[in-house]
C-alpha cells in the first residue's frame, strides 16, 4: 500500500495551469527485435506495421504557471532513445527527486505528458509502461508482450504471443488471433479482465478474484481439489471463489493466470 500511496504524492498533485505548449515528435528507427516504451504520465499505443521500420509519433504536452517554469520543463523533461543488444529503448526521463530512487517530485510548477502512437513490425517483441494519465494498447503484435499502468486501461489486442498485462486501478482485456505457446497473465487491483481466445484453444487456465464472479463459454474440467460453486446459465460457466483455482481447457497446455481484487473475470471464444 505504501507504494500506492507514494505514486499519488507524486504524480497525483493538480497544476493550475496558465500556459501550455504542445509539440509533435516524430522519429524513425531500424526494426529491432524488441521495443521498450517507458511512459510517466500519458498514453502508450503500438500497433503493427509493413514498413520494416518503428516509427514513432509523440505528442509532448506542458502545462505550467508561467512560461518560465514551462521553459523548465523543456529542459528538465526529455525523451531519450537508445538502441541496445537489438532493444530499441524509449523513455521519458523526470528529474528525480528526494522521496526515493526513481520518484518525481509533485512540487514543482510545470506537468509534462507524453503520448505515444508507436508502429513496428509485427514480429517485434514489445515492454511498454505508463503510470497516470494514460492507456496503455498494444495492437496486432505476434511478438512476446510486457503491458504496464497504474491508474489506467490496458488492452492487448489480435495478439500472436505471449505475455503479461497489468495494472492497478482499470480494465485489463486480451484478445488472441492464435493460441499462445507459452504463459499469459493478467493483474489488475481494481478492475475486470476479459479475455478472448480461438475456439480450439488448450490451456491450463487459473482465475482469482475476491468481489467478483469468473464467466467462460469454453467447456472446461474442473483441477482443484475443493473447486469453486459452479454454475450453468446460458451457454456460459460461471464459478465464485475467493483463492486460486484451476480449471482445463481442451487438452489442457500452458498456464494463463488472471487475477482481480475487485472485479469479474471472462474468457471468451473469439467471434461469439
């Protein structure tokens, strides 16, 4: 909890803003095998390209007091890109400041908000994370994914791989064009998870949720040992527990694990 805490003190504070600046970035990359995106406040969204290439388009938005402090927040705020060992490498970087290694302070009189639309090719693994202010969508993508947020949505969308999507306070959704080959989770605090897959689908399926039911079309068998109330309504399965269960989808296969605190969790056949 107290790591929440501190992402509000930092990020959390209102700026009555007088001035504001908003200028587009555009910047063009070889392809790389991978792409990270660290956003701070705003918006991350990639989708697939036949380009060859990774081209990025980033609004930067500041709002401050006054123009002074807006020309400080030019300076003190910047986008850096790297290319790494195959990983292209895309960061919003803050000053830090006293309340821990990596926070920003919430006192300073300028805000500063990034937001990406991102293309690359469609092969191309993708870690991408955001805190306020933002979703965070990934969109037709046969790479291996990493999706982060704190206070916002995250989609992974007509995916090809494998991977995790995450965040605190919003919706997770996953949507798959073919089965993954390796595990998938999906985390959320406060939030539904919906998540849509092939209809021949084989999974080791596994769901947590303390205020809220799980709802699937796909016929399953039951794997733990005291399973949870079940019931048939409509075509649809829907079980109630408060701790991890399990459950097989066809002949069973990688593990996908989806949890929630507050919230219902559904797996769906894609189409229906």
């Amino acid at each position: 909890m107290r790591s929440i805490l501190l992402f509000t003190f930092c990020f959390g504070w209102t700026l009555a803003a007088d001035v504001e600046d908003k200028e587009t970035l555009r910047q063009t990359f070889p392809a790389a095998a991978k792409l990270e995106v660290s956003n701070v406040i705003g918006s991350i969204r990639v989708t697939s390209s036949g380009s060859g290439q990774i081209e990025m388009v980033a609004q930067r938005t500041i709002r401050a007091r006054d123009s002074a402090h807006l020309e400080q927040g030019k300076k003190e705020v910047t986008l850096e890109t790297a290319v790494s060992g195959g990983t292209l490498k895309i960061g919003v970087q803050f000053p830090k400041c006293d309340c821990g290694d990596n926070w920003r302070r919430g006192d300073r009189d300028y805000n500063v908000q990034f937001d990406f639309e991102i293309r690359a090719p469609a092969a191309t693994a993708v870690d991408v994370k955001t805190v306020n202010n933002g979703d965070v969508v990934v969109q037709g993508m046969n790479g291996d994914f990493s999706a982060r947020n704190v206070n916002g949505r995250v989609g992974v969308l007509d995916a090809g791989g494998s991977g995790s999507a995450s965040t605190v306070n919003g919706p997770v959704r996953l949507s798959f064009t073919r089965n993954p080959a390796a595990a998938v989770s999906a985390k959320t605090v406060n939030g539904r998870i919906t998540a849509e897959y092939p209809r021949d689908l084989s999974a080791t399926l596994r769901f947590k949720t303390l205020n809220g039911d799980v709802f699937t079309d796909f016929p399953t068998t039951m794997m733990s040992n005291e399973p949870p109330e079940r019931e048939v309504r409509g075509g649809r399965y829907i079980y109630r527990g408060n701790r991890w269960f399990g459950a097989r989808v066809g002949n069973g296969g990688p593990e996908h694990k989806f949890e929630t605190l507050n919230g219902t969790i559904e797996i769906r056949q894609k189409g229906q």
